[in-house]
C-alpha cells in the first residue's frame, strides 16, 4: 500500500511538472507573428516560419504596446527579407492615418529602424516594398527623399483626411535622421489610398509588423 501511495504522489508530480503555460521553451503571454519582406499574402495572416522569436510584443518608438496580430504561432525566429509583401484587406469605410514616427530600436543586441503608422479605425490592406521611385499619385511626379535607395508603403482603404476635407494627421508627414532609414514623405491621399515613400541608406532586410490598441503597421529596417 505504501508503494502504491509513493507511486501515486511521483505521478501527479509529474504531470505538475509538464503543465504550464505553453510548455518549457514556449514563452507564456500574447501570441506573436510578424510579416516579413518576401512573397505576397493575402488576408493578412502570418506564414509559417514568420513569427517572432521574442517573447513580449514589439514596443513603438513611444514605448507603447498592443496585440501583435497573426497566428498565434511563437518561437520561431523572426524572418528578415528584402522582397515586396503584400495584404489585402476590403473594408466599407477607409481606415484614417492619424500617426507617422519613427525610432532607433534596440532588442537582444541587435539594432534596426521603425518607422510606424498609427490608424483610427483599423488597420489596412497594405503593399510593402523596393521601388526605383516614389511617385505622386495625381501628377506623377517623382517624390525628393534623402537616401540612395527608395521604398515604397500603400495602405488601402485608407485617408489621411476627414468628411470635410481637414488632415486626420498629427505629427508632420515627414521625418527620418535614422542611420538606416534615412527620411520618409506622405506621397499622396489620393482615392482611398495613402502613398509614403521612404528612403533609406542601403537595401537592407525589413519586415511589416501589425499592432492593435491602438491600430499601427509597423516596419522594421535592419542596419
């Protein structure tokens, strides 16, 4: 009877020890993906092999936080890519750009630039990319930006203007000084689509992150 009870205790220590939450090597607390540069997507959910090897969510330049938005997958380390991304995201009533900054961030030793744009009322489809130009929508003009390579960001449905026409956005629609991320310009609001074009140092890897509460799309730049 007394082997029988050492038996029984041993068990249940046991199966304590491989409870928990998510396991050993799985780190516990909001589930995290990310979009990094390469083939394009629709929908916006995750691809295997893109989810953050961090545990935690990427903080804005701010030093803000919110829900990191994909599949729930964590652990595996994050994807870095230079190639054009895209996700599509129909909605009936644009999203409005109401944020545009930009950091120098450093996480576990490695440093890269973030530039992120804060939404009111969701986050929207978007392409991501490498461009020989920026263009103005409208008059088809090359877009001035400091730097020796070009990048390019579309949001659809979205506007950086009310009903009435005013500007949704609070911080000035330009920016940069950043090692990698050398400026970025608003490039048009223009038919439910919003242009920014970015110029950077080099062509370095980047990857496109969506944060809730409040609504941003964040790009991450290596260098």
């Amino acid at each position: 009877m007394a082997g029988t009870t050492v038996f029984s205790i041993l068990l249940c220590l046991g199966l304590a020890a491989c409870g928990g939450d998510g396991g050993p090597g799985r780190p516990s607390g909001s589930p995290s993906a990310v979009q990094s540069g390469g083939p394009t997507r629709s929908g916006g959910t995750a691809q295997p092999g893109d989810a953050s090897g961090r545990p935690g969510e990427p903080a804005a330049p701010d030093g803000s936080s919110g829900t990191i938005v994909g599949d729930g997958r964590t652990g595996a380390p994050s994807t870095w890519g230079t190639g054009a991304v895209r996700t599509e995201r129909p909605s009936a009533l644009p999203a409005q750009l109401v944020s545009l900054r930009s950091a120098r961030n450093t996480v576990d030793g490695a440093s890269f630039d973030r530039l992120v744009l804060e939404f009111r009322g969701g986050v929207p489809g978007y392409t991501a990319g490498y461009v020989d130009e920026v263009i103005r929508p409208g008059s088809g003009a090359p877009l001035p930006l400091k730097g020796a390579v070009r990048f390019e960001v579309v949001v659809t449905p979205a506007a950086m203007h009310d009903d009435a026409g005013d500007s949704t956005l609070t911080t000035p629609p330009a920016g940069g000084g950043l090692p990698a991320l050398t400026s970025y310009a608003v490039a048009g609001d223009f038919e439910g689509y919003v242009h920014l074009g970015i110029g950077l140092e080099n062509r370095v890897g980047f990857r496109v992150v969506e944060l809730r509460n409040p609504d941003r799309l964040v790009i991450d730049f290596a260098g």
